[in-house]
C-alpha cells in the first residue's frame, strides 16, 4: 500500500516543471510533491539522445531510491520524448510523460495549420512525427526549435528582465515558414515555454491561441493516484543538480507554487 506521505516526483531540466506543478496543485493540493530540476544538466535540448537517455534515467533511478516517490512526471518533452520508455522499463512506479499538445491542437485549429515550439532535441524525434501521423487529422504541423526561450524562461522566474529578441525570434521562425501566415493553433512543446505565453501570445497577436499539456498531465497523476491517500510528513521542498547559489533565485517562483525549502541533490 501507498504511504500517505509518499511523495509526487516532478523532474524537469529546469523550472519549466512548475507549469505542471501549477496544474497539480488545482488537482490535488494535499499530495506531498518533490521537485527536482536537472540544473546542472540544462539544457537538454541541445545534447543527443543518448546523453538525455543516460542522465534521465540515472538521475530517476536515483532520485527514486532516495526519495521512495510514489510516482514520478517527467515535466519536460524533451526527456519524454527521448527517454519516457526506457524510464518505464528500470523503474517499478508509475511514469506519466510530457508530450506535444499535437491532438488537442488539431481538434482546435480553424486554419489547418498549427505550429509547434519545442527544442530542437524534441522537433526531430519519431515520436513527434508518430503524433502528427496518429492525431494530427490532416493538419499540417509546421516545427521550430527555439533553445533561446528555455533560457528566457528561466531568467524569467529568476525576476530578470524578459529577452524580447528570443519571443521575437521564436515568432519569426513558425511565421517564416512556408505556410506559416496560416497558423492559428501554436503547440507550445516544452514545459518552459507556457511560462512566456503571455510575451508570445504579444507577438503572435490575438488570433492564435496555444495549447500545451499540462492540465492533461495533472489530470493523468490525478488519475493513476485515485483513491490514495495524501498527508505531508514534511514541506514539500526543490532540489537542483547545480550549485545551490545558483538556484537561490529561483525561490520567489518556487514559493509561488508553495515550495519553500531548496535543497542540493549530490547524485554523482
Ligand atoms: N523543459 C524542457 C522541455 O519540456 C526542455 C528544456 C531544455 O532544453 O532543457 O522540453
């Protein structure tokens, strides 16, 4: 039986996770939730597969002994797409992934045109391709890898000012496209991108609406954890790979999402 005061497991590169953890907390606001942000390994969308395989599913396996998660997210396309199904096979708790808003994004578009904005790890993978085959319904999906915002994103929860060159850059590249004037639906397939939806949807101009997936991944834990119960024994608290300092300023946006304990994670 689940204990009570077994923690969610929220893993992420970065802080894009608290777009998940935002979710969450509507959902299940008592679950006891351990946030760990790969800092030291961010970011991930610029490495290759393999480098994200191997550091996912070492720093899962061991974040999992130590922590004894009822469950882990992987808040973050990028490790989903690549690792999600190697994660499965090592660890004996339940995985939900993060993947592209590929299908609610077709039901949704009026033009038959949407854009996706994820990193450039994320846009070339066949699991991306497989959704757009599987639920894309004729759509045509225009992809852009846009790094600069994983960044933006973070300087952003650190309270510093918003690189507006990266939202413009970002735009420009779906626009650009072949095609891309038609775009009305933007996928945003990377959990740092919601954190800037304001700044975009700025850009992109009010006819073109975003879908993401992180209510459906709270409903997703919300789901598999039915019928436990939830009781904290301690606060929830973040931990990073990198250097505390470094995290320091990142605690407003942490309190905001009611964690108020960052902690170093010491996993090599
Ligand atoms: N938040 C991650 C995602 O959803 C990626 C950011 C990174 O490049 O590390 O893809």
């Amino acid at each position: 039986m689940t204990e009570a005061s077994s923690p969610i497991l929220l893993f992420d590169s970065g802080v894009g996770g608290l777009t998940v953890l935002a979710e969450l907390r509507k959902l299940l606001p008592d679950a006891p939730v351990i946030y760990a942000a790969d800092e030291a390994g961010l970011p991930y969308g610029t490495k290759s597969e393999a480098q994200i395989a191997a550091r996912v599913a070492g720093l899962l396996g061991r974040m999992s002994e130590r922590y004894r998660p009822r469950l882990a997210c992987i808040a973050c396309n990028t490790a989903s797409t690549i690792a999600l199904g190697m994660v499965r096979e090592v660890l004996e708790i339940p995985i939900v992934g993060t993947v592209p808003a590929i299908k609610p994004a077709a039901s949704m578009t009026r033009t038959g045109t949407i854009g996706l904005l994820g990193t450039e790890a994320t846009i070339r993978q066949a699991y991306v391709d497989n959704l757009e085959a599987e639920f894309g319904n004729g759509s045509r999906l225009l992809r852009h890898a846009a790094p600069g915002l994983v960044e933006t994103a973070e300087a952003k929860l650190r309270g510093e000012l918003v690189d507006s060159s990266s939202i413009d850059a970002a735009v420009a590249g779906l626009r650009d496209m072949e095609g891309g004037e038609q775009i009305d639906t933007v996928v945003l397939a990377c959990t740092h991108f919601p954190l800037l939806e304001h700044e975009l949807g700025e850009v992109f101009g009010p006819d073109v609406r975003f879908v993401h997936g992180a209510e459906g991944i709270a409903r997703r834990i919300a789901f598999l954890t039915q019928g436990q119960d939830f009781a904290r024994d301690c606060p929830d608290f973040a931990v990073t790979t990198g250097a505390l300092e470094a995290f320091e300023p990142l605690r407003a946006a942490f309190a905001a999402h009611g964690i108020n304990e960052l902690q170093a994670f010491q996993s090599f």
